[in-house]
C-alpha cells in the first residue's frame, strides 16, 4: 500500500476492521462532485465533496482511491484526511475538496477506481463512479508550471502544475489582453494630463496677454506724460525771456521735469524686458506643448503596435487549436482502421516527431514574445517616469516664474 504525500504513516487497521467489507449507508452523507472518467498520473488529482447537516465529521475520517469492487478497506491504493474549511461547524452542509499528488497515483492503466469516503468507525459514506488512470496522447501535450501556495506552518510549498499548450497558449493570451488594457487606460490618463497642461497653458497665455495689454496702455500712459513733459520744457525755455520767475525758482522746475523724464524712461525699459520675458516665456510653454503632444503620439504608436502583437498572438492560438483538432481528427481515424496500424506505425512516429517540433518551435515564439512584451512593459514603465518627472519640473518652473510675476507686479 502507499501512504498519503501530505501525512507520512498508514491508517492503523485493526484485524477486525480490515476484514469489514465496504458497504455504504442507504442515505448518503456525503456526496462527490465533478468526478472524471479519466485522470493523468503526471498531475495532481481534485476530490470535490460535500458534507451535509447529517454527517458527524471527525478529523478521523479519510478518502481513499480504491480498486472497483475491493472487498476491504485495507485495498486501498493511496488516501488522504477528509480535512473541513476553517470555521467548519457540526450539522451545517459544507463544500471541501481534498488532494492526491502525482507520486502517489496509480500508473497508467484499464483498471477502474473509485474514491471511498470512510469515516472513523470504518462506515463507508460515499463513493464515487469509476474512473480510469491514462497517459496523455501526443495531442494532448502537457506543460508544467510550477506555484507556490502556503501551508498551514506559514512555509510556503512548490506545486507543479500540469496543463494542456492550448489552455496555457489562452492563459498567456489573456494575461497580454489584460497588459493591453492597462496600456490603454495609462494612455488615457496621460492624454487627460495632457488636456489639462494644454488648458493651464491656455490659462497661463490669456493671463499673460492681459498683462501684456496692461503693461502697454502704461507704457502709452507714460510716453503721453513725457510727451506733455518735453512739450512743458520746451516751452518753458522758449518763453524763458517772457517768465518773471527768478533763475531758482526754473532752475528747480526745470530739475524736477528732468528728473520725472528720467524716472519715465527707466519705468518704459523695465516694462519692455518684462514684455521680453513674457515672450520668452510664452515660446517656452509652447515647446512644452508641443513635446507633450509628440509624447502622445509615440504613447499612441506604442499602443498600436502592441495591438498588433496581441492580434498576432491570437492568430497563433488559433493557428495552434486548429492544428490540434486536425491532430485529434487523424489520430481517431486511424485507431478505426485497425487492420492498417502496423502498416502506418512508422508514419504515425514520423509525424508525432513533426508534430513535436512544431510544437517546440511555437513554444519558443511564444517565449520570445512573452519577453518582447516584458521589455516594452519596461520602456512604458522608463517613459511614465520621465513624464512624471518632466510634468513635476514644468509645475514647479511655473510656480516660480508666476511667484517673479507677482513680486514685481507688487513692485
């Protein structure tokens, strides 16, 4: 007999209770769920059950896989504890699901098992209809994945997962779906960041032309006073003859008229390097502009390309599907036609050789693009940053010019 993967000693039989034969009670209560007709060894094996209110579970009771029609409970091949969810309380109906690893399955054959739920006085409480053990067909080609999972001791615990190419060729699928649509909402934010940049810089340029009109009516304000100034001045020392003001008196007039012409022309030369910088300014934004709808477009050619990577991929699975019905196809006509198998062996061998370097070399492709993919992924994740970056830098210039425009309107 072989002992469960999972517990490291075999059910103590007394002689008495080995000899019982196994028979169940006329109201189940337990009930198996989802049994295969057929199992691969190379796997692990999911037992599905159900205990309902009527069943007294004890920590006791076990499932084994048992030959159909054994006529002891010491028969069995291989078991494991009936284990309840945490929380499990007496007299409620409850789902479980209970494992049986690859290394203690049986080998690959005609023989029909069954699972046995025993519970610890020896009553059978259930059993299963027949199943078999089998290899996979060459159509069937299997991959093994490994996952870890944690055990009850906090540790965690390596599983090797056996799966079919066609349900990891629709994993990887749908796994490069999910990358496309993250890809695609990072682009709609970076568009809406790049709105709300287009409309702040629209903002920022309609403040920046108030000033500049503000700036201009003082400048014109200011030439028209130097203007009236100057037209003071000159006919002050036209009519200086005529004047019966005493020498100080223009003298100290004609001090003041200079000294407001001074301050007025001062006054127009800061406000035309203001106009320049504002100009400066307004042409720096606009290349920011310009740089974040270029970003844009690359983001958009991006997204582009990887749709047609995701198409691509697509045809592939299909492509692979279709070559694997057409596999199974052959293969069934060729098990009807038994007076030819000895003749078409060799054929059959030749083709499972192409068959199976086909099916390396897809594998291959797909890996190549699984890393292709990771490596755009890594781009996309260096050009997110960078924009971060850039936008943060954009914001902080911006806070400084607008706190050196305020500063000096307060001037």
């Amino acid at each position: 007999m072989l002992q469960e993967a999972t517990e490291g000693h075999h059910i103590n039989f007394s002689a008495e209770y080995a000899q019982l034969p196994i028979t169940m009670e006329k109201q189940p209560t337990v009930v198996f769920h989802n049994v295969g007709q057929v199992y691969f060894p190379q796997s692990r094996v999911e037992c599905h059950y159900s205990l309902t209110s009527d069943h007294r579970w004890s920590s006791s009771d076990w499932i084994g896989i048992f030959e159909v029609g054994c006529t002891s409970r010491k028969q069995y091949h291989t078991y494991t504890w009936a284990l309840v969810p945490e929380g499990y309380t007496e007299g409620t109906s409850v789902n479980c699901c209970a494992l049986f690893y690859a290394s203690y399955l049986p080998r690959p054959s005609a023989v029909e098992y069954q699972f046995i739920y025993v519970e610890k006085m020896g009553k059978v409480c259930a059993r299963s209809r027949p199943f078999t053990f089998r290899a996979p067909k060459p159509l069937e080609e299997l991959e093994t994945l490994e996952e870890e999972r944690d055990v009850e001791d906090g540790e965690e615990e390596d599983l090797l997962l056996v799966i079919t190419k066609a349900q990891l060729l629709q994993g990887q699928l749908d796994e490069s779906l999910k990358k496309q649509a993250d890809i695609h909402l990072a682009l709609d934010v970076a568009k809406e960041e790049a709105e709300k940049q287009k409309e702040d810089s629209r903002k920022a340029r309609v403040a920046w032309e108030l000033e500049r009109e503000a700036m201009k009516q003082e400048i014109s304000e200011l030439r028209a006073n130097m203007k009236h100034n100057c037209e003071i001045l000159k006919k002050i020392e036209g009519n200086h003859k005529n004047v019966k003001y005493s020498q100080e008196n223009l003298t100290s007039e004609l001090s003041k008229l200079m000294v407001e012409k001074d301050e007025s022309e001062q006054r127009i030369q800061e406000l035309e390097e203001d106009i320049k910088v504002l100009n400066d300014r307004e042409k720096e934004e606009t290349s920011e502009l310009e740089r974040l709808k270029e970003r844009v477009k690359k983001m958009s050619s991006q997204m582009k390309h990887d749709e047609e990577k995701r198409k691509c991929l697509q045809r592939e699975y299909e492509a692979a599907l279709v070559e694997v019905r057409g596999l199974q196809d052959r293969l069934e006509a060729s098990e009807h036609v038994a007076e030819s198998l000895r003749r078409e062996l060799r054929e059959l061998g030749i083709r499972q050789g192409h068959t199976n370097t086909e099916l390396h070399q897809a594998r291959l492709q797909v890996a190549q693009l699984t890393l292709q993919l990771s490596e755009e992924n890594l781009v996309l994740r260096e050009e997110r940053s960078n924009w971060t970056l850039e936008r943060e830098a954009y914001k902080h210039a911006a806070e400084v010019r607008l706190q050196q425009s305020t500063y000096r309107g307060g001037k």
